[in-house]
C-alpha cells in the first residue's frame, strides 16, 4: 500500500512549509489524484488519519482532507477523437487501436491547504 508512503510525505511537506510560514494549525488538505494514478482515495484518507495525528504532526491534528478526482481523457492519435479511458492501456472507441495518448488522469499532487497562524 504505496498510499502510506505518500501521504507521511505530503504530511510532513505541508508541516514543513507551513511551520516555516510560522502557522500555527493547518486546518485543510486539498489533493488532486488522476483515476489513472495508481492510488485510492480510500487508502489515502487513512493513512492522512494515521499520519495527522502522530506526535511531530501536531500541526495537523484537526486537519480535514479533501481529494478532488482527475477524470482520464485520452485522445487518439490517429482520428483525435477524445475519450474517457478505463485503464493505462487505451483503446481508441473509433478506430480500436491503443492508439490514445493520455492527457489527463495520471496526476498526484497537492493542490492546496489552508493554514491559520493561531490555533
Ligand atoms: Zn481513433
């Protein structure tokens, strides 16, 4: 479960950045997670839980996560019809070639978080 590895980093980047902005508390965790990234927003929402509260984390502890979802698009490189596809691999609805090139879905990154400088 490679979501417990990431979330102790995004945690930990956004202690980091926030303690150095002299914050007090975050108070929101906004993410952006492609449906083709690999990762569950189940999976992540728990370990955010595991992660927030631990004793270096005090930063953290009442924070909230919000996982905003990448939807996949692809588009063919032979007709350019542009599509939603399932999976990695991606099947041209027109044409019935892998021959789409995926333009979106494969996103991980934080998007934003919101801090107070009091608690
Ligand atoms: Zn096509």
């Amino acid at each position: 479960m490679h979501e417990m590895a990431l979330m102790g980093e995004i945690v930990h980047l956004i202690e980091q950045d926030a303690r150095s902005k002299e914050m007090k508390q975050v108070k929101k965790v906004e993410l952006l997670v492609g449906t083709l990234s690999n990762v569950l927003p189940d999976a992540l929402q728990f370990a955010f839980d595991v992660y927030k509260v631990q004793a270096d984390n005090c930063l953290t502890a009442d924070a909230e996560l919000v996982i905003h979802m990448e939807r996949a698009r692809a588009i063919c490189a032979i007709c350019g019809k542009e599509y939603e596809p399932a999976t990695k691999i991606t099947q041209c609805p027109t044409c019935l070639l892998p021959s789409g090139n995926i333009v979106a879905g494969e996103t991980f990154r934080i998007l934003a978080y919101e801090g107070s400088l009091t608690t």
